[in-house]
C-alpha cells in the first residue's frame, strides 16, 4: 500500500483545518505566506474567489525588508489599504504557520492599524 506522504505532512494537515474554519466563518480572509526574506498578505474574498487587497515586504514603501519590523510594516500597510476599500470584520488565515514571531508582529500590526479579526 502506498503512504500518502503529503497528506500525512503535519504542516499540510494544520493548513487545511485552519483554512476550512476561516471558509466556514463566512468573512474576508487575510491571507499570509512568509518566505525565508519576505512576507506576504493579501484580504481574499472566497464567495468571488479575488483578492481584493495586497501587501508584501517586496512593496517599494517598506524599507525593513522581511523581518519582525518589515512584518509589522506590512500589516500596517495592508491595513491601510483596506480601510480605504472599507474592509473591516475579517478572519485571519495563518495558513500552517504558528501564531508566533512575523505572523504575529503582522497581526498585532493591522489590528493596531484599523482591522478587526
């Protein structure tokens, strides 16, 4: 019998129950993917299946890069950019990675920036 090695992945398991609790809430997701250097976030809407808005530490305006301070500037910019669309009540996709360190200062960044999840 063949092992389905991806399906068994600890990371993969932790990703989909993650992802299947914030589809079942019914909201905006914000979405991260963190690399090694960078970080990523975008507001998705699953129902229209767009990303309605987006921010990495890639972006022109953030000089700090991919670390603690370059996550921090990140959710604060993609805070901003969804107030302005006026988006609010949202639900927060860590995807497979633990609410610790850039996932967190990124987090704790948009909250202080407007957004609430």
């Amino acid at each position: 019998m063949a092992v389905k090695r991806y399906e068994n992945n600890a990371a993969v398991r932790r990703q989909r129950r993650v992802r299947a609790k914030v589809k079942a809430s019914g909201r905006l997701r914000i979405s991260i993917f963190r690399s090694s250097r960078n970080i990523y976030a975008q507001i998705i809407d699953d129902a229209a299946g767009a990303t309605l808005v987006s921010a990495s530490s890639l972006d022109k305006s953030i000089k700090n890069g991919g670390g603690r301070e370059g996550a921090e500037a990140v959710g604060k910019l993609l805070a901003e950019r969804a107030v302005e669309k006026k988006l609010s009540n949202l639900a927060f996709d860590r995807g497979s990675y633990p609410y610790h360190g850039r996932v967190q200062a990124l987090a704790e960044a948009a909250r202080a920036a407007g957004l609430k999840f």
